[in-house]
C-alpha cells in the first residue's frame, strides 16, 4: 500500500481519473478572512484539495470551512508535525513563486535536502514537493526522479509568476501558462521513460483555457492560486472555482468518450 492510499477517498478517486483540482491560498497567506473566503469557495465549487499556509489554526478553519482535504505548505519542514496534528492530509515544500520577487530561488540540493527532512519528520504522511522552474527542463525532469527516490509521493510544477505573455486573449493564457506546461510534460515524460506512476500536478498560471492542456501533457490534475485567491469576492471565487471544476470534468468526458471509441 502507497501513502496515496491513506488519502481520503474523494482524494484518492480524482487522483485515480486524472482529475484532480487543488485551489491554493498562498504559501505566505496567513489572513484568517482571506484562507476562510478561500476555503469557502474551494469547497463550494467542487475543488478536491485546498492548500494553505502551514498554520495549525488556519489548518483548523479550512477543514471545517472547506470539507474538503487540507495541504499545507512551507519551506521549514519543522512545522509540518503540528499542522498534521491540526488535520491536514498533504504535506508540500513549495510554492515558491512567493519568494522570487525578493530574488530568493532554491536549487534542487536546497529542495532535495527539505524533501529529505520532511520525509524523516512525517514518514508515513503524503508529500508533494514543487519542482522550480528556474532549474533547467532537464533539471527539472532529473529533480523529479531524485525525489521520487527519497520518497516523495506528488510532484508538482510551476512557472506561471514569471512568465510575461505579450498577447491578449486566449492567446496570451496560453502564454501564461507556457512555463509550466512545458515542466509538466517534461517531468510526466520522465517518470513514464522511467516507469514511475507518480501524479504530477501542474500549477501557477493556469486558466479554465488551459486546465485541459495540462491534463492533455501528463498532468494528474492543476493547482490554481492566484486565478482564485487574488480576486476580491467570495461570489467571484466561487464562480472561477466552479468554471475550472468544469472545465476539468469536460476534459474527462471528452477523454473518455475518445477511449470507448477505440
């Protein structure tokens, strides 16, 4: 048995059809209001994992708000232990885009050395570790197969805060989204090159119009933050949240419907 399986079941299903949606509220959002809106419209809109601050109250908040499964992330694996106490599912190093416009980035020895350290505190709790996209892409495919070596249970992708699309429209999502989809894709080859069944789930910068891209290059499902958690009301969170929910499960019908045709 994987430590997948020790996920709740509505979890584990959505990993299983490829159809995973995790609504992040920032790694560096501490905002009780903020995380409570957010979790609100995460649970509301058909999400499947919400992830949050590494806070044990806000880990609290979102369980009973969201009733949906918690991760929590961070960049100090110290304080994983109590926020899985507090009830969260998933435990993440990552999120980074927080930390580039400071000019911090983490080298893959930095995120291996954290992945290394969380696995010793929470042995048996799931983690996911977001790969940087300022590695390389075959760095970052290389990243990925290491982690997989130390245990890590979900990778995830990213590179959507530094991208700078010049188009409008749909166009310009496209471009927005460009870096982590070539992450995803890179990484998902990788694994599979390597015979490695492991969900990749590709986050920052993704919209309803390329949600089903990700899904189309290897992705297990999307993270999507600031789409969500930079608007200014609960009605419009819920809003994209629900458009996003379809825009996944469009994707699994058509997908489907494809198969049987086979």
């Amino acid at each position: 048995m994987t430590r997948l399986h020790t996920l709740p079941v509505s979890l584990q299903k959505s990993i299983q059809k490829r159809s995973l949606l995790k609504v992040i509220s920032g790694l560096s959002n501490f905002n009780p209001e903020s995380v409570l809106r957010i979790s609100k419209a995460a649970g509301l809109g058909g999400a499947d994992l919400l992830d949050i601050a590494c806070d044990p109250k806000l880990v609290e908040l979102a369980v009973e708000t969201s009733n949906i499964p918690v991760c929590v992330s961070s960049v100090e694996p110290s304080l994983f232990p109590e926020a899985v106490k507090a009830g969260a599912s998933v435990i993440e190093i990552g999120n980074f885009d927080s930390f580039y416009p400071d000019g911090r980035f983490f080298s893959a020895d930095e995120v291996l050395s954290l992945a290394v350290e969380s696995r010793r505190l929470l042995p048996e709790v799931v983690l996911s570790v977001t790969v940087p996209h300022v590695l390389p892409l075959d760095g970052q495919a290389q990243l990925a197969l290491k982690l997989v070596d130390i245990g890590v249970d979900l990778i995830q992708t990213e590179g959507g805060t530094s991208s700078n699309p010049i188009s409008p429209g749909t166009l310009g999502l496209i471009e927005k989204a460009s870096p982590t989809l070539a992450g995803t894709f890179t990484i998902a080859s990788a694994l599979k090159e390597s015979n490695l069944d492991l969900p990749v789930i590709c986050a920052s910068g993704l919209s309803e119009v390329t949600v089903p891209m990700a899904l189309s290059v290897g992705a297990t499902g999307v993270g999507i933050g600031s789409a969500v958690n930079k608007l200014n009301s609960e009605l419009a969170m819920l809003a994209t949240v629900k458009g996003l929910r379809q825009a996944l499960d469009s994707f699994d019908l058509v997908s489907t419907i494809n198969q049987s045709a086979l």
